[in-house]
C-alpha cells in the first residue's frame, strides 16, 4: 500500500500546486507562483485555511475585483512567456462570474490561467445557500457552469478523490502550448473542507517538458514548394513567435531569403523594430507599410497567428488574385485556416528546418526595393504623427467625422492641447529602452500597434485577441512581477480606466512601482470613431451629460490625478508634451507607482492604413449617411475572401 497524508481537498490543492514545474530548453521554472483570491464565505474557511496554515513557497494576494486580479495572473503568464502561473481563487456566485470574462480573455489569447471558483454545497443540505444561483430544470447548474465555454478544460470536485485527476489534467492543459488557456476547477463548498488519505505520490514534485515539435518531412516539403515559386512572400509574425521565443531564428530567416514582415498585436516585440525587414504592425490597425507590400504578395506566411480579423483586414487585405497562403502553427486549428497549406510545429524549429529546404533550393525573393521604399514611406508617416500639434481654433484632427463642437468643447474645459500621436510618440522616446508597454481596448492598440518601436524582446505587451478593456491597470502588476527590475507602463483610455481599475489597491499594497498613463478624451473615442464613420451620430459614446435619449449636454471633465492621490499614488496632470516629458522624467526618480492624467485632444488618434474592416451595418436605414456606408461594406464584402 502506498503511503497517505490525510488532508482537506483544499490542502491537497495547495500542497500540489507548490510542486509542479515546467521545463523549457533545458531550463527548469516553477510553474506556479502564489495564489491571487478575493475571499469570500464560500472560499475563506476552506481554500482560506488552507493557505493561512501551510502555503508552502506559494505567496498569497488579495486582489479586489475577481476579474482584475484573474488579469493580473494573466499578464503575469503572458509576459513569462506561459511558463509560470499565478492561480486565482472566488467565492460562490457573484465572485466566481465575475471572472469568466477574465478567463475568456486567457483562453483567446492562449494564455494560461488556472482558476478555483468556489461552489454550491455538493450535499444540497442548505439549499439554496447564499448567492447560489437555482434553475428549476436543473439542481445540478450553478454559476460555474458559466466557465465552460471560455475554458480548455473545466472541472468540478464532488468526492475529494476527483481532485488527482482534475488537478493533473488541468497541468496538461496549461502546459501544453497548443491548447493552453483557462482551466476552471469548482469547489463545493463542503467538498473544500472534506479530508481523503492521498497518496504521497501525488504530491512530488512534476515537471512538465513544454516541447518543440517540428513540423512533419511531408509539411516541410508541402510549405518549401509553395515559398520556393514566390516573387513577393510576406512573413506575418504571430503570438506563437513571441512564445516559442523564436524571434531571431524569424529574423534570420527573414534576412537570409529577403522576406520582410508584419506583425500581429500579440507577435509585436517577439522582433525587433529596427530590424530592416521589419514592417510594423498588420491590417487594421497596421502601418502603411505593411499594409502596401501585402496587397501585392503572393504568398503570405503565417508564423504563429490566429489569422484574426484584424490580421486580415476581415480577409480583404491581400489583393494579389494568385495568392497562397502557408501557415506554421503548433494549433492544428488555427493552421487551417484561410484554406492555407500547413505545417504543424513550433514556431522555432520548423522555421529552421524550413530554412535549410528553402536554403537547398537556393530561394531568394524578388523584391528590388519596395521593402525599402514602403519603410521609407511610413517612416515619413511616422513622424508628420509624432509632430502633429495643436495649431489653435483651426486645428484640424486627423479623424474628420466628429461633433463639431467635441474639440473646441475640451480644450476650453480642460485646456489640453495634447495630440494622441505626439504623446505616443513622446513617450517612446522618453522611457527607457527596457520598459515594458501594456495596451488592451479602444483606439490606443491601433496607434501603439503602427506607432510603438522597441527592439526589447517581450517589451510590447498587448490584449487584444479579446480586446479586453479594463486589463491594462491590472496588467501592470502582473508585468510587474514578472519583470520586478525593469519600469511598466501602461496606456489606458480614459473608458478602460473607468471599467476596471480596481488592482491600484493591490498595486498599494504589493508596493510596486508601476507607471500608469491615463488618456482622457471624454469619450469612448475609437467606438465614436466606428459609429460616425458609418453615417451614425454620436450616440452613447462620448461622456456628455444627455436628455435621456440624445447626448446634447456638455463634455463632462474628471480629474483623474485626484483618484490616483486617494489611492496613494504619484500623480501628473499633462496638458502639454512638455509636461508629459517633464512628468515621465520625474515618475523615474520615484519609488511608488505613478498615474498619469493626461488630457488628449479628441479625434487626434491615426486612422486607417490601407485597411478595412467588415462590421454589422444596418441594410435599411432612413439616413442617406448609413445607406451610403453600407454601400462601402458591401463593396468590401464582395472584394474579400468568403473564407
């Protein structure tokens, strides 16, 4: 018979826990780093005692908003490049639903996220216990049902003995880069506290290989003919090269058979900017370079991407009529798509290995001077936006569909004078070349994605495969630890702050130095953006006082350097890119976070590159504007693929 400890459920979560590993290249880290939980009657006295008796290594945090704190442990995850975890814990109801836009968020990204939302009583007894949600067609549905379709894997513990294998099962799926994301494990509340003798067994020490498995001869060969007959190849650099941490071994190759490439939101930073192959960001919210060699390629490579919309341009941005399309992807899914001729493996060493097929075959592209002619645009670009300034009452913002009276409006209410472009721009030059930059929802993704330059690998992190808003503030903690040496930053909409900016307190009281840059425009402004340029007014997305149907009051100001300084933070009011740069410098010298309030011209924000995006329009409208833009959405239709 083999050797038991007995213990409760939740003991044994902790025990296991503080003894798994993952292994990387040879190099051994300790997958999980603590416990991040909001305690409430459902958790405190099971999962609670256990982490108050005997947390082993594991740290314990109190985080404030259950999905703000589940953001924290996956920023943590992204920017340890998935091989450590912070695994979070709710109580019953309210708190365990309030974090499954979190794990939604971790599962789109392919991030893992471990968390234990506590649950009803497995024995019924005190039906229906507080916060239990009930549904008469099923005594067995409780709100953690709701984790099942943003989750890899969900699980629920109703015997103590459930919990070996729920709890290995949920490593194999957090560890497995392919299939990585949200695992839910829902513990009832009586089982949290029930004892079982587990076998010693269970809790050795596990390390778990994340491997590299190379594409399959037939892949290869499949892949390498397809690349070998292109003129114009184009190399999209996805999330999965910044994960297998492949980004020189693209660079390389990039050079070696001059193949220039664009970058996803999650891709940025796995290269380096000033790479002379580099062409920025892709698609939507992709610069003009990218966006001008891509309508013409012929074939396109997709390294490590999800192929989203964004990516694409909603499938209309590649124009070439013969186009092929090659993808890499350890996701068999994802390799299919845009009916691509595919590679299974990771991103490192099936670009390598493709290398040697393309190097066998002597291929080189045939590109004479548009890769260097399309940077030399941008770059032209680049800096008329770092150079945009507010002229007086005939400044005119880049973005022409507006309230005539928003601009005016703000500068008079907030005298700021402040361009979103410029103070990107301002801040790029001004931190240090080590800064990690987080970004998440609304306009700022688009501008940092075509605007941002860093050649710190991992030194752009951005939300957007859930375009998250509210992950930013959070994400500076999670960065935070996963970099406690270097600064964080993070650009927030003035939206995103006001949904979520709860983790400030457990910013306060980790006392870590995070830096966070407020840019208020009154307004939800890449929405007011969408809905004006498709013939719609400016309805429910700028912050105006309104008549109950129509936003016809006045912009509404807030102060939010005051609500940093009631949180204990060091606060800034830029009005100017003089003060931002005078504040940023300042923010260096100190030891506490720092918010900064910076109030920025509405509409000043860049626009699209050759770019287009296919969105929900209404087909029978009484305004001439909306029938007008519909007729552009349906023309985009029609010119991109069907699939």
């Amino acid at each position: 018979m083999a050797k038991t400890t007995r213990m409760t459920v939740a003991q044994a979560i902790v025990k296991f826990l503080d003894n798994q590993y993952v292994s990387m290249d040879g190099v051994e880290t300790k997958f999980v780093e603590g416990f991040f939980t909001i305690f409430g009657h459902g958790i405190a006295v099971g999962l609670g005692e256990a982490l108050d008796t005997n947390p082993g290594q594991l740290r314990v945090m109190q985080g404030r908003n259950e999905q703000g704190m589940c953001h924290v442990a996956t920023a943590f995850a992204k920017q340890n490049n998935r091989k450590s975890i912070i695994p979070c814990a709710s109580s019953v109801g309210p708190g365990a639903a309030n974090m499954v836009t979190a794990c939604a968020t971790a599962t789109v990204n392919n991030i893992p996220l471990l968390v234990f939302p506590a649950d009803t009583f497995a024995s019924r007894q005190p039906d229906p216990v507080l916060q239990q949600l009930e549904q008469s067609s099923s005594l067995a549905t409780t709100t953690n049902d709701a984790f099942k379709p943003v989750c890899k894997y969900w699980d629920r513990i109703t015997r103590p003995e459930q919990l070996m294998t729920a709890l290995i099962n949920a490593m194999r799926v957090l560890t497995d880069p392919s299939e990585t994301g949200a695992c839910c494990i829902a513990l009832p509340q009586d089982v949290e506290g029930e004892s079982y003798d587990y076998p010693d067994y269970f809790f050795e020490k596990r390390v778990h290989r994340i491997t590299r498995p190379v594409a399959v001869e037939e892949e290869l060969e499949d892949i390498a003919e397809i690349i070998a007959k292109a003129k114009r190849p184009l190399l999209i650099v996805g999330g999965g090269v910044k994960y297998s941490e492949a980004g020189e071994t693209v660079e390389k190759f990039c050079e070696e058979f001059h193949i220039p490439f664009g970058e996803s939101q999650a891709g940025k930073s796995a290269c380096q900017t000033s790479n002379p192959y580099c062409l920025g960001g892709i698609g939507v919210t992709g610069t003009l370079a990218s966006n001008v060699i891509a309508k013409d390629a012929d074939v396109v490579i997709a390294v490590g991407s999800r192929l989203s919309d964004f990516t694409t341009s909603s499938k209309h941005l590649f124009r070439n009529e013969d186009v092929k399309f090659v993808t890499i992807n350890n996701n068999r899914y994802h390799a299919y798509k845009m009916d691509a001729v595919k590679a299974i493996g990771d991103a490192k060493v099936t670009v390598e290995a493709l290398a040697e097929k393309l190097r066998a075959k002597g291929y080189v592209s045939s590109y004479n001077g548009e890769i260097e002619a399309a940077k030399e645009a941008w770059d032209k670009e680049w800096d008329r936006l770092a150079g945009i300034e507010y002229t007086g009452d005939d400044f005119e913002p880049i973005i022409k569909a507006r309230d005539p009276r928003t601009v005016p409006e703000f500068v008079k209410l907030t005298n700021g004078k402040i361009t979103q472009t410029a103070a990107l721009a301002a801040i790029n030059k001004t931190i240090d070349k080590d800064a990690t930059i987080i970004t998440a929802g609304g306009s700022l993704p688009s501008c940092m994605q075509r605007m941002w330059k860093t050649d710190k690998r991992g030194g752009y992190h951005a939300e957007y495969g859930y375009s998250c808003m509210g992950y930013e503030v959070a994400a500076t903690l999670g960065v935070k630890f996963a970099e406690p040496d270097n600064e964080v930053y993070c650009v927030v909409g003035d939206s995103s702050f006001q949904m979520l900016h709860s983790e400030i307190m457990t910013i306060m009281q980790e006392r870590k130095k995070v830096n966070i840059l407020v840019f208020d425009n009154c307004g939800f402004g890449c929405i007011n953006n969408l809905e004006m340029n498709h013939g719609i007014g400016s309805i429910a997305t700028e912050f105006r006082y309104t008549d109950g149907k129509k936003p016809t009051g006045d912009l509404i100001p807030v102060d939010y350097a005051k609500i940093g300084e009631g949180y204990g933070l060091k606060t800034y009011t830029c009005r100017t890119i003089a003060e931002l740069v005078a504040a940023l410098e300042d923010a260096k010298k100190q030891d506490i976070a720092c918010l900064f309030d910076l109030k920025v011209i509405p509409k000043t924000m860049t626009d699209g590159y050759e770019s287009w995006w296919n969105v929900g329009i209404a087909t029978t409208s009484d305004k001439d504007s909306v029938k007008k833009a519909c007729e552009g959405v349906m023309t985009g239709r029609n010119e991109s693929r069907a699939y």
